[in-house]
C-alpha cells in the first residue's frame, strides 16, 4: 500500500473512534428551594455536578442516621451571605443524629475524591455536623 493511502486510512480511522467514542456530559447544576429536599438533590447527581442551596432552614425527611448522606464526588454548595445573615441552615429532624455525612457507599469501593462542601450552618445535631469517612482531597 502505498504512504498516502496508509496515512488516509489511519486519519480516517481515528476520526471515526473519535466520533463513536462516547461523550463526557458536561456537569449539571442542581438547585434546592426551601421546602425541598437536599438528599434528593444530591441522589440525583452524577459525579462532578454541583447541588447549589438556596438560603433557609432545612430538616431532611430521613428518619435515621444523616440527614444528608453523599456517596458520590459532587459540590455542594449553599448560597449564603453570613455577613448580611442569610444562611443556609441543616436542622436535624427526628432520629438524625448527624448533619452531612461522606462516606463509600458500600465498603470497599475507593474512596471518594473531590468532595466540596461549602457555606452551610450545620446546627443541633447531637454527634456531628459535617463528617467525612474515606474522602480524599
């Protein structure tokens, strides 16, 4: 076969992995409003994606444990302004002994990389506020 085919052919061939190759979705930004729920806003994000919460007070429905569990590397994110007041507030509802809590979420799976938590009041829980297990930075 002679260069010119062989190089045409390799180019060809590379451009088509390329377009058959499967597509990075860009992150996704999932916002919460008072009276909606974090847990879900953070069960539903794929890895990389940020859960931005709006200023208020939230009590997770979560009848044991956590109130907001994450099991996956995603931002979360609360848009307060401590210095005007405005917060965003994790209460515990009834069971919840820990406020946000990091970790795998089965054992043995590596652990969880990137994880950003940011802005939030994290008040009344009797064992912990924000705590994280098997998170690296």
């Amino acid at each position: 076969m002679k260069r010119i085919q062989m190089v045409t052919l390799l180019g060809l061939a590379v451009g088509l992995s390329t377009l058959w190759a499967p597509a990075v979705a860009p992150a996704a930004t999932h916002t919460v409003n008072p009276g909606e729920s974090i847990q879900a806003a953070v069960d539903a994000a794929a890895p990389g994606d940020t859960v931005k919460v709006m200023p208020g007070d939230y009590t997770e429905p979560a009848p044991t444990g956590p109130a907001v569990r994450i099991t996956k590397s995603l931002k979360l994110v609360a848009k307060s302004k401590i210095k005007d007041d405005i917060r965003v507030r994790i209460l515990p509802g009834p069971g919840q002994t820990d406020g946000i809590v990091v970790e795998l979420a089965n054992p043995g799976d590596p652990d969880i990389v990137g994880v950003q938590i940011k802005g939030f009041t994290v008040e009344g829980f009797s064992n912990n506020g924000i705590w994280l297990k098997h998170v690296q930075k």
